[in-house]
C-alpha cells in the first residue's frame, strides 16, 4: 500500500512537472512575442516620439519662461504690482456682491 502511495505521488509530480513545464515555456514564447511587438512598436513610433519630446520640452520651457515673466514682472515693478493688487480687490469684491445676492 506504501509503495502504491509513492508510486502515484511520484507520478502525479511527475504529471505536474509536464503540465508546469509546458506552460512555462508558453509563457516564455509568449513573452519572446511581447518583446518583439514592443521593439516593432518603438521602432516605428522612434521618429515621432522625438518630436514629441521636443515639443514637450518646448511648451515646459515656454509655459516657465511666460509664467516667470508674468509673476516676475508683477513682484518687481510696483505700478505693475499696485495695478494687479487694484485688479484683484474689485474682482473679489464683485465676486462677494453677487455670491451675496
């Protein structure tokens, strides 16, 4: 009875070992296909992507370089400061009249 017990454990490992094994090795040619689409995919979007990232890059630079100017101008000069100060009291102020109504 022992051995009866042994011998199916044994082939039961062994049946797992086939099953495991083959799908392991499905999941490895299905990997291998990822990473060829993957490759295809970069190559072909390789020329759009850098123009992308130019463009990207271009429109960070440009959104700094306007909002530092705006705020930097708007902090240093003080007519420019007064004016935004006196832009910013009526605008709250019309804001809280007609939020009251």
């Amino acid at each position: 009875m022992r051995n009866l017990s042994i011998l199916i454990f044994h082939a039961l490992l062994v049946l797992f070992s086939i099953v495991g094994f083959n799908s392991a090795a499905e999941n490895e040619k299905m990997m291998c296909k990822e990473r060829e689409r993957r490759a295809l995919l970069k190559n072909e979007n390789d020329e759009s992507s850098i123009f992308l990232e130019a463009l990207y890059m271009s429109m960070g630079i440009g959104f700094f370089t306007g909002f530092v100017g705006l705020v930097g101008s708007i902090l240093l000069l003080p007519s420019w400061r007064e004016t935004y100060s006196k832009f910013l009291n009526t605008l709250i102020l019309k804001v809280l009249k007609w939020w009251k109504q």
